[in-house]
C-alpha cells in the first residue's frame, strides 16, 4: 500500500504569495500588525490635520464638512483599523504559543478574516474619495447622519464597516475555539496565562455583539438603497436600527480594553519578577470588565442621545460597571508595589506604567463624568472626548506598544532599538498628557467635542495651543518608535527569551518554527517558564 504526498505549487512559496496564501497563524498575524501600521499613519496624518484647523482662532484650514469628515475617517481608522486589528494580531500570532498549541483552531477561517479586514479597511479610506465622501457624522455611524448623508461614499464606508464587523466576528469565533479546544494537556483553565484568558472573554463579547452590529449596519443599506422603503424596523427616535449600530461603536472600543488588561498582566508580572498579586481575581475582574460592556454600551447610547436621557439606575450601573476596572488597576498597581526597587524599566515596562497611569486617569473622568456630568454640562463637549482617549485610546495605544516592543523579538528575531523606544514610550506619555488634560479644561468652559473652530478667547485659545503643541511631542514619539520599527532589521538579534519571560512562547526559538515547538516544558502553573528557572535554581543551590 502507497501514499503520495500533495505539495503546494511552487509559486505558493514565493516571497508575497506565500504571505498572501499562508494560513499559518503567525504570518496571519504579522500581517494584522502591518496593516494595523498602514491605517495607523493615515490616521495620524489625520489628527495632525485636526490639530492644525484647532490651533488658532477661527481657522480656515478645513472647512467645517471637511473637518467632520476627517475627524470621522479618523475615529474610524484608529478604533476599527488600528486598535482592533493589533489586539487581533498579537492574539492571532501569541495565543496559539502561550496554550502549547502547534496551530490556531481553523486557519482557513483565520486567513479569510484578514484579507476581509483588509478589504474593508481600503473600502472605508477610499470612501473619502466618493462622491459625497465618507460619513461626517461620526466614527460610531448611527443614524440619521448614515441614512440622510447623499452620495457613494457613506454607503461605501458603511459597507466597510460591515465587512469589518463579519471579519472580527469570524477572528472571535476562531480564537475561542483555539482558547477552548487546543490547550495544552496540563493545561486547565487556573493555568491558562492572563493574555489567553483575556482574549477567550472579548471573543466571548465579541461573539455577542458583532452580528447584532452587522444586522443594523445591513439594515442601513437597505434602507439606503430603497430609499427609505425598507423600514419596517420604524425610522423613528425607535427604531432599533441606531441601537444595532451604536453596539457596533461603542462595544468594539470599549472590549478591546479587555486584552490590553491582560497585555498589562503579562508586562507588568515579567518586569516585577513576581506574579501578579491575586491573580485569580484579576482574571475574575477580566470577566466583569467584559461582562459589563453591555452596560457601558446602554449607558453611553442613552448620553449620546438615542433614546431617553439617563436614569438614576442607569448611572449607578454605569458606576458599578466601573468596578472591575478599578479593581484591575488595583492589582496591577499592588503587584509593582510589592515589587518596588525591582522593577526592571525597560521599555516595554515604560509604555505599560504609562498605561497605568492614563488608565486611571480614565477612569477617574468616567465616574465624574457620570456623577456630575448633568450638573456641570460637560455631555457633548471636549471633557467627553478627553474621557474617551484617556481611558480607551491612549491606555490602549501605550499597552499596544508595550506589548509590541515586548514581544517583537519573539515575531521578528530582533529587538527594538532601545534608546528609541525608550525615548517614544516618554514623549508618548507627555505628549498625549498636554493634548488631552487640557481637553478636560476646554470642556468645562464648553467647547463642543466636535467643533471645527472656535472663538477668540483667552484662556480657550491658550488651551487648545497647548494641545496642539502636545499632539506635535506625540508625533515626535510615534516617529520615534517607526524609526525604532525601520532600524529593527538590523538589530540586535534576540535569544529563546530575551526578558525572562513567564509564558510558553517564550520557550521555543524567535522566530517559532511552522509547527511552534519542538518540545514542551512541564505545566505547573500560568507562568511555567518561570517555575522552570527557580527549579533549575534549586537544583543547583544543592
């Protein structure tokens, strides 16, 4: 009896096509990561075009619909095209490493998510180019800005969003599988690390939340293209069709939050040199924040307007949903604590204590926000937008970075420069602290959160001077850390583990081999790397 083995065609190995057609998770994702960098420089391109329209007085930069337009193309990009697609890739590339598994779950499924990513992502620039351009009524895309706006371009920036909305929805499902069914054998779910935990939850969320997201997304161009006819769902301030999409929006920003916790877990237990203080509850706390997205959601679209203005009950959730978070904070801020005087501040620790920072920062504007945002009228101006970019935005954006310089030698082989992200992680931090404190001040003297110029004022322009010179320090740290990405290919070349790291992938070679590992240590915990060294510790003690 013989058997023939089938190998792929030839032109399947080449240098793009055998990225194009792989369906091995790590090249899968990279090349989120590469993307992700893609949309990431148009969007900054785009916040520096903001900054310049809002620097001085009465501006005549952009005009008032041009503003709103890229302001919405740049809420899209950094939320749906950069904040999503890293989590997604970091999970796609590591999750697989950190269970002991020599695969993802279905990776045909895995491959057709990216290039649906990829897809409409190009589908939401090129709508700026439409007629009509893309939706100028914000990055969440509820109606009736979506269902009035005229010409192409909303509808293909609305299509995108859909693509977009199918292609996570697939990512979430393959990960939960991958999570569930392809651990390691000694690995239970006490021993799984904090960063799996975390995507195993915001798959979870993820899975909920995205198909009611690509309904109401439908359901908007439909009724776009029936002008109007296809509303069975009503057009009234009850329809169901701004609810669908606002879970869209608002649940996609706030779950991503979900993984960063545990990117922060991961940096924060290997550069202590300790586990992380309680950490049971902290993956308990993972699941709160999760669970309690829902509640956010509900609580933001009742302030953003749609429906009735918000309820004493509807606040106090809102602050309870606040809990895990704090309590999260709580115990990363413990661990460092007990850890003082031997912290190792490298820079992937940099970026996550300024993380830390903003993220408390965040939460502390979202329980004012809810507790005295009536009484002070700061619902719709600047102090919502400084919230939003504290506790979602700039907490995700340092955690982002922290984990890509922490685990670029594991993907690529090679460190990053660490002068330069060093100096990133710093000018990063101050940087987006002068853009956006100062937006907490502009709205309580109630600037608009979407306004495209302003009045000459005393104190209103000094402020928003100020923010403008803290989004040219922020420019100054992003291109810093492309500099450090450029340099990268002739970096120092990175052992098995350059960090002493805690988890599995730090096992195997940088990069992995196709099938991952050539042997496995013994599970014994979540961090079983570094239960091997203080047994080698005491074997040699003796």
């Amino acid at each position: 009896m013989s058997s023939t083995t089938q190998s792929a065609p030839s032109w399947q190995h080449g240098k793009v096509a055998g990225w194009i057609v792989s369906v091995d998770h790590k090249r899968i994702g990279a090349l989120y990561l590469g993307w992700a960098c893609v949309f990431f420089v148009i969007g900054a391109i785009l916040t520096v075009l903001m900054r310049l329209q809002m620097t001085r007085p009465n501006a005549s930069i952009l005009g008032d619909s041009t503003y709103k337009g890229v302001l919405t193309m740049h809420g899209t990009l950094l939320v749906f095209f950069v904040l999503v697609p890293l989590v997604i890739g970091l999970a796609t590339y590591l999750v697989p490493l950190m269970i002991g598994s020599s695969r993802i779950a279905m990776p045909g499924l895995a491959a057709a998510a990216l290039w649906l990513f990829a897809f409409a992502g190009i589908a939401v620039v090129l709508s700026a180019f439409a007629s009509g351009g893309s939706s100028k009524d914000g990055w969440t895309g509820y109606p009736p800005g979506t269902l009035t706006q005229e010409g192409n371009g909303v509808r293909l920036w609305l299509m995108g969003l859909f693509l977009l909305a199918l292609s996570v929805a697939a990512s979430a499902v393959n990960l939960a599988a991958t999570i569930r069914s392809l651990r390691a054998e000694a690995m239970d779910w006490d021993k799984t690390p904090l960063f799996a935990w975390s995507v195993y939850v915001w798959s979870v969320v993820t899975i909920v939340l995205a198909p009611l997201a690509a309904i109401g997304l439908g359901l908007i161009l439909l009724e776009r293209r029936f002008n109007g006819s296809f509303d069975f769902f009503l057009t009234s301030d009850q329809s169901v069709k701004p609810w669908l999409v606002w879970l869209f929006g608002q649940s996609f920003a706030y779950a991503a939050l979900v993984p960063v916790v545990g990117i922060l877990a991961e940096i924060v237990a290997v550069f202590a040199g300790r586990a992380i203080a309680s950490a049971r509850t902290l993956a308990q706390a993972v699941v709160g924040i999760g669970g309690l997205t829902l509640i956010l959601v509900l609580y933001h679209a009742y302030a953003g307007g749609i429906g009735r203005k918000p309820s004493i009950v509807l606040l106090l959730l809102a602050v309870i949903a606040t809990i895990p978070s704090v309590v999260a904070l709580v115990l990363l801020k413990k661990t460092l604590w007990q850890a003082r005087g031997e912290i190792r501040w490298t820079a992937p620790m940099l970026f996550a204590g300024g993380a830390i920072v903003l993220f408390a920062i965040g939460l502390l504007s979202a329980l004012a926000l809810a507790l005295f945002g009536n009484n002070r009228d700061w619902r719709g101006t600047a102090f919502g937008v400084a919230h939003a970019h504290y506790l979602i935005w700039g907490t995700a954006l340092l955690t982002l970075l922290a984990g890509l310089t922490y685990w670029w030698p594991k993907v690529f082989g090679r460190l990053l420069g660490t002068r330069l992200t060093a100096w990133s992680a710093w000018l990063l931090f101050i940087g987006f602290n002068c853009t956006f404190f100062v937006q907490f001040l502009l709205g309580d003297k109630g600037q608009p959160a979407r306004a495209s110029s302003f009045a000459e004022h005393g104190s209103i322009s000094a402020y928003n001077m100020i923010s403008t010179i803290g989004a040219a320090v922020t420019t100054l740290g992003v291109l810093a850390f492309l500099l450090a990405v450029a340099r990268a290919h002739s970096g120092k070349r990175a052992g098995n583990d350059p960090w002493l790291g805690d988890t599995l992938e730090w096992y195997t070679t940088s990069p992995p081999p196709p099938h991952n590992f050539d042997s496995m240590p013994a599970i014994t915990s979540a961090r079983p790397l570094a239960d091997l060294r203080r047994t080698l510790q005491e074997r040699n003690a003796l």
